[in-house]
C-alpha cells in the first residue's frame, strides 16, 4: 500500500515538474518576447538604412558641389528629407523596441520566480508527504513488534501493604519498586500479552523494557504496552488502581 502510495507521489511530482518547466518553455518563444525580437531586428534593419542613406547624401552633396543643375539639386534635397525621415523612425523604434524588452524582461522575472516557487511548493509538500508516510511507517513496526525477551504473560502483582500506601484522600503514592502511569493514548491490545488501554486510565508499571515497550496492570490486566503511550504520575486516586 505504502509502495502503491510513494509511485502515486512520485507521479504527481513529476507531474508538477512538468506542470512548472513547459510554461517556462513556452515562455522562451512566446509572442511577447517574439514581438520584442521582431522591433529589435527592424531596428538593426533601419540603422542600415541611415547609414546607407547618409552615404547617399554625401556622395550627392559632392556631385551637386561640381554641378549647379536642378535634376541635382532635387535630388540632394530628397535623400536629405528621407535620411531625416529615417532618423526619426529610427529614434522612435528604437525607444519601442527598448521599452518592449525591459517588458519582457520584467515579465519573465515575475513569472519564473512565480513558477519557481511553485516548483519549491511542490517539493516540500512531497518530501513533507513522504515524511508523515515513513512517520506512519515506523509507528506500525513499533506496534506490530512485541518484546520477545520478555514473556507473554504477566503474573498478577501482589498486593503488599509495605509497597502501597494511601493517604486520608484516597490517593495512592508510589516507592521505588514501580511507578504508576496515565494513559495519554489509547492503544487496542493485538496480540497475547499486550495490555488495552484507554485515555486517562492509571496504570501500574513494573518494568520499562528497552526496546519502548512497558509492562504494567490496569483495571486487573497485566500486559505489554508502548511507553510512549502513558505519562508518569506522581500519585493516582486510589480508585482508579483497584
């Protein structure tokens, strides 16, 4: 099942990398950016125009100079207004073309570190889930494992007056032998030998094996039982231990 679950995971999270990476992809080659690359090459285009059209107007200034005709004349004055023409647009298109790159570039900024973090989300929320799965794991093999050095059944405690004593208000102190415990966790015996319990139930513990399970009675059982499931108590209503 736990198998089953971590490749459904891992699907997903290939999923989600897919989901971030192809939108950065298209990115790259989206109409924006294209129309800005577009500007940028008419405006490279252009500024070769001027340059041409600047040679043109020199070369006619230098033929008008050995000539004083009209046909000259005119045709000086022409490319003198189509290289001012030419400047202008030059100048305009490329105050365009600049201001739709620092677009792009702004654009791409937001959305990359708006995937990006996208793609951490989608990292820590799997290594998060894969977390709590191993969590969920190690908790069944705790529960699943019962002490083996140990015997599977307890004998019954017997009463001994020198061990317990109870003050004018019924409540119930400990020595050195045991220790008395409240179960802040319920947990359902699964095998001969555990010990059921129920939250707030006050439990007699005789020895702390090493391997986190405990030995103890409640309610006239003897058993086995996690120790992190109980809470040592310094006293108990002695009600609740007979």
């Amino acid at each position: 099942m736990i198998l089953f679950c971590s490749v459904g995971d891992a699907l997903d999270h290939w999923a989600t990398q897919l989901e971030v990476a192809e939108p950065l992809r298209a990115q790259i080659t989206g109409a924006p950016l294209e129309d800005a690359r577009h500007l940028t090459h008419r405006y490279d285009k252009l500024r070769q125009e001027v340059e041409a059209q600047v040679a043109e107007v020199l070369r006619r200034r230098l033929k008008s100079r050995g000539s004083v005709s009209a046909e000259s004349s005119v045709k000086l004055q022409n490319a003198e207004a189509r290289l001012t023409e030419l400047k202008s647009t030059t100048v305009a298109l490329g105050r365009e073309a600049t201001a739709a790159m620092l677009s792009v570039e702004e654009h791409q900024q937001q959305m990359t570190f708006h995937k990006l973090c996208t793609m951490v989300d989608a990292e820590r929320s799997y290594h998060q889930h894969a977390l709590a799965i191993l969590d969920k794991l190690h908790s069944e093999m705790i529960l699943e494992k019962l002490p083996k050095e140990f015997s599977s059944q307890s004998e019954k405690m017997d009463p001994d007056t020198n061990s317990n004593r109870s003050d004018d208000h019924g409540q119930l102190y400990q020595d050195d032998t045991f220790f008395i415990a409240r179960a802040i966790h319920p947990f359902d015996a699964q095998a001969d030998g555990e010990l059921n319990l129920a939250i707030d139930d006050y439990v007699v513990v005789r020895q702390v094996g090493p391997n986190g399970w405990s030995e103890g009675e409640c309610n006239g059982k003897a058993g086995w039982f996690p120790s992190a499931y109980i809470e040592r108590q310094e006293k108990a209503p002695s009600a609740k231990l007979m």
